[in-house]
C-alpha cells in the first residue's frame, strides 16, 4: 500500500544509517572502516547474503498461507496462552502508559529490530570475520525455519487483539501505520516472538564463539537491545510472555543446529570454493567430471547401505507428505460452482445460490445452484426473456428476479430440471426487492418505490400490510420484519417494523471512528468525514441482527447492530472501503480492500476487493481471500458455505464457494489412514536398524580393547 511504503522506507533507511553510524563503536579494536569494504563484502560473502535473505522470500508466502489456514480451521490457541499467563502484559501496559512512550517504542519495535538484525549480519562480513559470519548466518536462517510450523500450527494473537482492556498501540498508533502492519503481518503469528528469538539467538552465537573478544561491545549492546524490546513488545500489545520464552528457546535450538552444520554446509558453500571449482573445471574438465562422480558416489555410499539413517529419512517423508496434503485441504476451501459460467450477479439463503450470466449471445440465463447436491437448475423465462441482466433477491423458501419494471417470483423444489416463476409483475419505478413473512409465516415478495411499498403473496395477489413511513431508498427484511434507512438531523437511521404486529422502532447508527482515522481519511482524499449527512448505503437484517454499509464521504463502514440491546460494532476497519454484506446463521460476509491505494487511477481504486467473514458468537473476522490479482464481488453466507463472484486480472468472471464446515477433503482421510498403517512396519525397521547399528559400533569399540587385553595376556 502506498500509504504504508513511506514509512516503511523511512524505518529501512535509518536502521542501515544506524547500523553503518555504530560500526566505529562495536568492530574489533585492530579493525578499519573504509569505503571499499562494503564493496568487497558482497564479493566474498555473497552465499551468506542469499542464506539470510532468503528468508523474505518466504515470509509473504507463508504468512498467506497462515492467513487462509487460520480462517478455514480456527487453529487458535490464544485462549490457552491467556488461561496460563492471564493479564500480565496488561498489567505492564496499563502502568506505564503514556503517549511519548508509545511513540517512541511502536518506532523503536520495528527500526530497532531491523536495525539489530542488519547490524548482527552485516558486521562480521564486513570485518572479514569469515569464522562467524559462517555461523551467524546460519543461526538467523536456522530461527526462521524453526519457528515456521509454530505460525503455520501454533497460531497466537497479538495481546491487544484478544485481551478485552489492551490496546494494540503500536498496530494503531497512526492509520498508515495501521495499513502497513495490517499489510505485512497476520496478528497470529505471535509464538515465537522473533524479535527476541532473532536477537537472542545472534547473541548466543557471538557468545559461543567470539573467541578472542573482539565482539565484546556489540554483544553488550545485543543484551541491552534484548531487554528493551522484550519490554516493548509487551507494553505494546504485541507478544504475551509465553511469546518470549518460546523466543528464546527457538534462539537456542536454533545455535545447536548451526554447531551441528556450519561445518558440513560451509564445506560445499564457502564462496571461495566456487572460485577454485571454476579454475579447476577450465584447467581440466575430464578430472573434474570425475572428481565430481567421487564426490556425489562418497556422498551417497551411506544411502545404498540399508540402515536406520535412511528409515528415519524414509519416516520423515512419510509425515511431512501426509503433512502437506492435510496443509494443502487446510487452504484449499473453496472451489468454484460449474454450472455458472458467466456470472454478473449472485445471491443466495439456505443451501440455494442464484446465479445470474450472461451468455456470450447476449441472452440472460439464470441458474439456481444447489449446495448441498452441487447440481444446477435452469429458471425457464415464462413470461419472456430478460432484456438486461436483473437484481436477485433469495430467501430459504424462494427467490425474486427484478429490474426496474418486472418482478418473477420463483420457489424452490425438490424436483429436477426446470424451475418456472409462480408469476410476474409489471410496473415501472421499482427501486428494490425483498423477501419477508406475513404474521402467519407466509411468504411475502415486498416490492419497494419510491413513495410506496407493495406486499403480494406467493400466488401475486396484493396483501395490505403495514410499512415504515416513505420515501424508501434502502430496505432490508427477516421473517415479519421489516427495515427502512432514513436520514434524520443527527446522522443515518434505521426504521423497523414488524408486519405481524405493526410494532416499530427507530436505531440511529453509530458510524464514529477515532478522530486520527478521520484526518487521514481527509488527507488521502481531501474530502472530510461527514457524519451529519452520512447515508446507509447496503442493508441487511436477519431476526436479531442488522448490517448497514453506511457512506461516510471518503469510503463505506460497515456497522453491525444488535436489534435487541442496541450495541453496536464496526466490521471494517475505518479507513478501508467495504460494502456487499451478506447476514445469515450469526455469519457476516462483507467485502473490504485491505491493500487499498488511494494513489492509483480511480477505475483501479476499487479492485482486489476481498472476502472478509465475521463470526457473531466469536466475535472474530477471518480474511477469506487473499490474492491481490483478482478482485471479489457479492458475497452470500449459506447454510454451510459462503459464495462470491471472484474476477481474474484477464477478466473472467466465476462463483467460488467456500466450505464453511469441512476442512479436510474425504482423501485426506485415505491419505492419513494410510500414512499410519505405513509407519507402522517403518518404525518397527527402525527400531531393529537402530539396535543393530548401535551393537556392530560397540563391537568396533571393544575389538581393539579385546585385542589388547589378549596381548597383556599373553604376556
């Protein structure tokens, strides 16, 4: 995002500015800084500089990946941190809060961790430290991949997101903060807490092997560094704790690897072999070629021996197979709808999806899709064909098609082929739709204008029902209740009534964000948040709950109201535009564009919409859909999916439906009970390759020993 690329050059430009300002006071006594040592560090250490950077290939890849397996299976563990800690970092944050030390740590969380990760790395490559630059690269790479199944398996929330009374203050410190972290961090990723692990383990590395004390400085300033950030990044409401501690032995797991490999990795690595191959390969390449054949035939002689190594190796396949295929499901849960193939419109309610295409003649077809059987069903158009595609309103006993001058009331049946209107209307000037129920639970198509509401029932005869009080703009109704937007003196209003007993009742909607959310907002668009004349755009409702995307001036919120007790709570983020919620069975399905940039061209400004689903009972919103290349549209929660419209940067246009209940594919079952029976014999080989290995190296042992103690004998 735009908004959040300036501070974070901001913070990458002075951690490299810091570290190269402190290089004078952390080198080695005898060391010298001059300008050609950054250009030779590149030269010699090139292979340190891939393993270390490497690692920011992955993280966009993996932390998308957490993200969609983190909405599909809720793999949370957040309660279970918080019921063994409980609220000691919001002790910490509650007594020592204030605004000059929120600012200068949420600053000092990032720059200084890029900063000490920069420095950690860059120093001894510079120096020409070649003894640890081999091992701290490898001690930072080894702490990336040590802490991958945690965030991937382990998910934990930041502290501020699950603790009532905390305050993320860093992630909410200025809006183009907030779009920055929201950008580049899944807020689940909170065990192990990297920005100890990282350091921590750097120095432990410095530790273990600065031999001659020529890193003494830089190590004291690591310690320091340590303990200052674990006290950020609780005050904060980043890490609880347990994030910490799991940090710290993540560092010290991670220093055991780099002893056990720096040797056999830096044998192949070391770029000053690749220098020594090459004139070697030029000099003679038939002695090459063979030496390279003794090389990989002494590499592998070990692996043509039956032994326990290669069982293991052979268990480790086997897990992480299984492992990948139940990764694979995990993120894969949605899938698109065959039968629809040239989408415009969607809605659906129930284990229905109405989907409306136009074909690439330029004739309206209109598909209702069943989830549950995953089968199509054509609407035959009784009464003469569409001439534009129409609106689709769908309720779990029927659906209505409409433009401005028609209304076709359909019903759902069990029977196969052919779906056919129950009648028809005509008139000009409908402005909307809905779909409610009489007092008596009889089905009601509300036909809404401008000045007047129409109820008919399912055969089309008029029913003289009561209605809020007109102009109408936007409606929404659930069962016998019905809800109108209006706009009164103070902001947006909703008026419900109920048509079985005519009950009514007037809820003004809360659309206030923080004032710092708002001046940004006029900032970026230079256009003020206006409350006063803030108008409800979208609307939804359902027997207790009601969803309203109200425009504010820059962008849409979407604001959640409980109809029974009056509270009230944004879905979207306040400086996101949102729109398109869908309400059923205590889901809300909403579109939000979490990587908005108000710098590009306006026709671009509202792509890559995605998919957010906010659950009622657990108060939690998932993201859904997290690829930037396509843009999402028209979301409906079903009975046991939610559907949507998703368009491909080349144009094409699909339904996808995402499974709400199952999160593994029946294979994956086959592939799991298969992995274990295969174990089985596995472990046993293992078991028995093991104990052999182990006697025939006592053996080699106690064969000299024997032969020795023969010789005395004989003596």
């Amino acid at each position: 995002m735009a908004g959040g690329s300036g501070i974070y050059i901001s913070w990458l430009m002075g951690a490299i500015l810091l570290s190269i300002a402190l290089m004078p006071l952390m080198k080695p006594p005898w060391a010298k800084i001059r300008i050609s040592g950054f250009v030779d560090m590149f030269r010699r250490y090139w292979v340190h500089m891939i393993a270390v950077f490497s690692v920011y290939l992955w993280k966009d890849i993996l932390d998308q990946l957490d993200r969609t397996l983190m909405a599909n299976t809720q793999l949370d563990m957040t309660p279970y941190v918080y019921a063994i800690e409980g609220d000691i970092v919001l002790w910490v944050q509650q007594a020592f809060k204030n605004d000059l030390l929120s600012i200068g740590l949420t600053h000092f969380y990032v720059m200084g961790f890029m900063t000490a990760t920069f420095a950690s790395f860059i120093y001894p490559i510079y120096f020409d430290d070649r003894h640890m630059a081999d091992r701290v690269s490898l001690s930072l790479f080894w702490v990336y991949v040590l802490a991958i199944p945690f965030y991937l398996f382990f998910n934990v929330r930041v502290t501020g997101d699950h603790i009532p009374a905390m305050e993320t203050i860093a992630y909410d410190l200025t809006p183009v903060i907030h779009n920055w972290f929201t950008r580049i961090d899944p807020f689940t990723n909170g065990m192990p807490s990297l920005h100890i692990g990282l350091p921590f383990a750097v120095w432990l590395t410095y530790l273990r092997w600065d031999e001659d004390g020529r890193w003494t400085k830089f190590r004291a300033a690591l310690v320091l560094y340590i303990w200052v950030t674990g006290f950020a990044i609780l005050y904060l409401g980043i890490h609880w704790v347990l994030d910490i501690i799991g940090g710290i032995l993540v560092g010290i797991l991670a220093v055991m690897l780099t002893d056990w490999t720096h040797g056999p990795f830096w044998r192949v690595a070391d770029e000053r072999l690749f220098t020594r191959r090459l004139a070697r390969l030029l000099d003679d390449p038939k002695a090459w070629i063979s030496n390279s054949f003794g090389v990989i035939s002494r590499m592998t002689a070990p692996v043509r021996v039956p032994s326990s190594q290669q069982t293991s190796a052979v268990i480790v396949a086997v897990l992480l197979g299984t492992g990948t295929v139940l990764l694979w499901d995990a993120t894969h849960q949605d899938f698109p709808v065959e039968g629809v193939e040239w989408p415009t419109a969607a809605a659906g309610a129930g284990g229905w999806l109405v989907g409306v295409q136009e074909l690439p003649d330029g004739s309206i077809s209109i598909v209702a899709w069943n989830a549950s059987t995953e089968t199509a069903v054509t609407v035959d158009a009784t009464f003469g064909e569409w001439d534009v595609s129409p609106e689709v309103e769908v309720s779990e006993r029927g659906f209505v098609l409409y433009d401005s001058t028609r209304i076709d009331y359909v019903e759902f049946t069990d029977q196969a082929g052919v779906f056919r209107p129950m009648f028809s209307s005509f008139r000009q000037g409908i402005i909307d739709v809905v779909l409610a129920e009489d007092g008596f639970g009889g089905d009601i198509v509300a036909v809404v204008y401008d000045d007047e509401i129409s109820y008919r029932n399912r055969l089309g005869s008029s029913v003289d029902l009561a209605a809020p009080p007109a102009p109408y703009s936007v409606v929404a109704a659930s069962g016998s209740l019905f809800a109108s937007a209006v706009s009164t003196d103070t902001g947006p209003a909703v008026d419900i009534i109920s048509l079985a007993t005519q009950l009514n009742l007037r809820m003004e909607i809360d659309v206030r964000a923080d004032s710092i959310s708002d001046a940004h907002l006029e900032e970026t668009y230079g256009m003020p948040v206006d409350y006063l004349n803030s108008t409800i755009v979208e609307m939804e409702m359902d027997s207790r709950w009601l969803v309203a995307v109200v425009d504010v001036g820059p962008v849409n919120r979407t604001i959640l109201v409980d109809t029974v007790s009056g509270d009230q709570v944004m879905l979207s983020d306040p400086v996101w535009p949102s729109s398109s919620p869908s309400l059923a069975l205590g889901q809300v399905a909403f579109l939000q564009i979490p990587r908005f940039d108000p710098t590009a061209e306006p026709e671009d400004r509202l792509t890559a919409r995605d998919v957010f689903l906010h659950d009622i009972g657990e108060n939690r919103t998932s993201q859904l859909t997290l690829d930037d290349d396509v843009d999402q549209s028209q979301p409906q929660v079903l009975r046991e999916n939610v559907a949507w419209i998703e368009e491909d940067s080349d144009g094409l246009l699909e339904i996808r439906m995402y499974i709400l209940e199952e999160t593994f594919e029946p294979y994956s079952s086959v592939v799991l009970q298969t992995a274990i029976v295969m174990l089985i014999p596995l472990i046993v080989l293992w078991a028995f390759q093991a104990s052999r290995d182990h006697a025939r190296g006592e053996s080699a042992r106690d064969g000299p020993s024997r032969n020795l103690e023969a010789g005395l004998e004989s003596d």
